[in-house]
C-alpha cells in the first residue's frame, strides 16, 4: 500500500462575520491587469470596483516611476549593509542553532547585517495596514537592540489562533489568522518512534505530515548590489514608520541566477530584470508616497490549508 500525501489547497479566505481592514496598494510595478484582478478579489460581493478610477490611478503612478527611474537611478545599488551590534550576537548564534532555519537557508550561504531599509527592493505591492499597525503598537519605543533582532529575527512561530477545523477519513483542514501557516514537510518514520493510537493491522511506516508557520525570519537576497526583500515586508515597513533607518536581516549573497533561483522567492526569480537591473527598482519607501500607493477597504482573511492523502493500491511483477 503506498500513500502519497498531496496539498491539494492553500489559500485564504475571509473570516465571517468580518470587519474591514485597510490594504494599501502599490501602483506602478505592477500590470494594469494584476491591479485590477486583485482589486476585484478584495472587493466585497455586489460591489464592483471601479476599473475606470483604477486603471487612471495606476497610469498616474506608472508615470510618476517613469520619472523616478531617471531623478532616482541608481538609488537601490551598493545597498548600505552594517554590522549586527554586538548585543545582537548571543541571539543570531540561537537563529542559526535552529534546525528549521537551517533546513530553510541550507543552499546559498547566509549572513546577518543592518539593512538600510530606504534601499529595500519590494517585491510584494499589498500591505495590510492592521498588521503595520499591530506591529508598532506590540513594540513601543525605545526598542532595544534585544528586543529590535527579536522582532525581525523570531526564535519561536507567531501567536496565531492555530488549529484543526475538520478531519475526514483521509483530509484534514487546519486555519490559522497568521498567513504564514503552511504545509512544511513529509517524512517517512519508523511506527516504533512515533506514540499513536492503536490502528487496524501491524504498521511498518508512519508519514507525517507536517503543518505551521516557516522560520518567518527578515530575509532578503543580496544580488548585483541590491537586496530584495524575500520574507518580512511587513515588518520592515513596520519599522520604518517607527524612524528606524537600518534592521537587522538574514541575507543571502547571490553569485548569479543559480543562486537567485535557490534562495529567492517565484516573484522575484520570475521578474529578476525590475527587481535587480533596472534604473530604479520598486522601494519600501514607496509605500509611504501618495502618488504611488492607494488603500482599498477588504475583508480580514484567514489562511486555510488542506491536506488529502491518496491511497494507490496495485500488483507489481517482480
């Protein structure tokens, strides 16, 4: 009997009954077309958006990037990288001990150091401004250099109302308010390291299926001078409204596209040339310019995933 454990689904989906929170939106490196599917896709049902206003807003914004790729060329290169504070040591040396984080970091070689956040390359055009804001309120100034590498580089997964929604024969579906929740692994064990309930027959292999948070670390890709921002934008932008200049980030140098495409996200691998050649590559800091951005009003979601396993049974000649 063999077992082939697939993810069939993992998505979000709004939280009933569910009050509106704020998305703040980032116009120009985008297509026209995303804009508009995403914008549809926040919208409550039976209110259209209105494609007309959209699609002017974003010309507007495509325009004002045009201009900021010839006044501001060059502004993400040679990005400014400084030494972790030596208070900030003890606790890196506890990240690396990790052994999710070093399952998730284990192909390109990692370094720490205090990224100039106003040279961040984003690489994600939706922020959701409760979780901006619940960031600042749980981390009141003065923040600590222990407490600063704490929230950008976590030791422990996030509080978030984790838990099994329903379980069938052979699916489970698991929801969690933190939309980092996801299917991590799975493992073939031995029945003799497992504790489990009595089952039907004698066991000779037990798959797990493993389901939670990643390391969830501030993580970016160092590649032709710019860091781009793989992990954390929310945090990172988080900080910057708090008058932070630099954060502390996990950060992998790329030698090239090898590199790129083993350590980067599908976003940025798949639109390499914006992110890491153009003149001027999407910033953090945009998400504070008005002719730039605009916020749309959407329905707080949940993340939900489900797991089903497929049993395949058959006769083999030898």
């Amino acid at each position: 009997m063999a077992q082939t454990p697939q993810r069939v689904h993992t998505g979000q989906r709004p939280v009933p009954p569910s009050p509106a929170t704020e998305e703040r939106l980032l116009l120009g490196p985008r297509h026209l077309q995303e804009l508009l599917d995403l914008v549809d896709s926040l919208s409550p049902p039976g209110r259209a958006a209105d494609r007309g206003g959209l699609s002017e807003r974003w010309r507007t914004a495509a325009a004002q990037y045009q201009r900021l790729s010839v006044s501001e060329a060059g502004t993400a290169d040679n990005a400014d990288i400084r030494p972790l504070p030596r208070a900030m040591q003890r606790h890196i040396t506890q990240v690396t001990a990790l052994p999710g984080v070093r399952r998730t970091f284990d192909t390109v070689p990692v370094a720490f150091g205090m990224v100039a956040l106003d040279q961040l390359v984003v690489s994600q055009y939706s922020m959701t401004q409760a979780v901006v804001d619940r960031i600042i309120e749980q981390h009141p100034l003065p923040l600590s250099p222990a407490r600063l590498v704490k929230l950008c580089l976590p030791l422990q997964a996030p509080s978030a109302d984790f838990r099994l929604a329903s379980k069938g024969d052979r699916e489970f579906t698991f929801v969690a308010d933190a939309h980092d929740m996801r299917f991590l692994d799975a493992q073939v064990l031995s029945p003799v390291d497992v504790h489990q309930a009595d089952v039907m027959g004698h066991p000779q292999a037990v798959i797990a299926l493993s389901v939670g948070f990643s390391a969830n670390l501030l993580n970016g890709v160092r590649y032709n001078g710019r860091v781009a921002i793989n992990n954390g934008h929310h945090r990172a932008l988080a900080l910057r409204k708090m008058g932070f200049t630099h954060a502390p980030c996990l950060i992998q140098p790329c030698a090239n596209a090898d590199d790129l495409g083993q350590a980067a996200s599908r976003e940025i691998c798949d639109n390499a040339d914006l992110y890491f050649h153009s003149p001027r590559p999407p910033l953090l800091r945009d998400f504070d310019n008005p002719a730039l951005t605009m916020s749309v009003q959407a329905p707080r979601m949940r993340r939900v995933v489900t797991l089903k396993v497929d049993v395949q049974r058959q006769l083999m000649a030898l």
